[in-house]
C-alpha cells in the first residue's frame, strides 16, 4: 500500500501522511522484521545441520580409516 501511496502522487515528498498511510508503514515494518527474524532462524538450522553432516561424515572417515589400518595390519 506505501508503494502504491507514493506511485500515486509521483514523489515522496508530495505524499499526505494520513493515519491510515502511518498504520500501513508499521504493519509493513512489523511484517518484514517477522520476516529477517524467520530468515535468521532458517539459516541458523542450515548451519547446525551442516555442522551435524560435516560431523557425521569426518566420524564416517575416521571409522573407515581405523578399519582399513586393522585390515592392512
């Protein structure tokens, strides 16, 4: 709806700030901080859970590792 708002009267500046128009920029504010905050936590969980498949597959390495010195022993 801002977008639209300030499209319509050309500029920013030419903009007549109504309370409707201030109840808009707060919903849209609140909205994109709800926004960041869900994107921080995706790449959060990512991370964790590349941290656990890096960790998984350096235990899987040790494993093999382990087995193929008592086999060549």
């Amino acid at each position: 709806m801002v977008k639209e708002v300030i499209r319509l009267f050309v500029s920013c500046t030419n903009v007549t700030v109504t309370k409707d128009l201030l109840h808009a920029v707060e919903c849209a504010h609140s909205e994109y901080a709800v926004f960041l905050e869900n994107e921080c936590k995706r790449e959060l969980l990512e991370a964790e859970e590349r941290k656990k498949r890096e960790q998984s597959e350096e235990t899987q390495r040790a494993k093999e590792k382990t087995k193929d010195v008592y086999m060549n022993s």
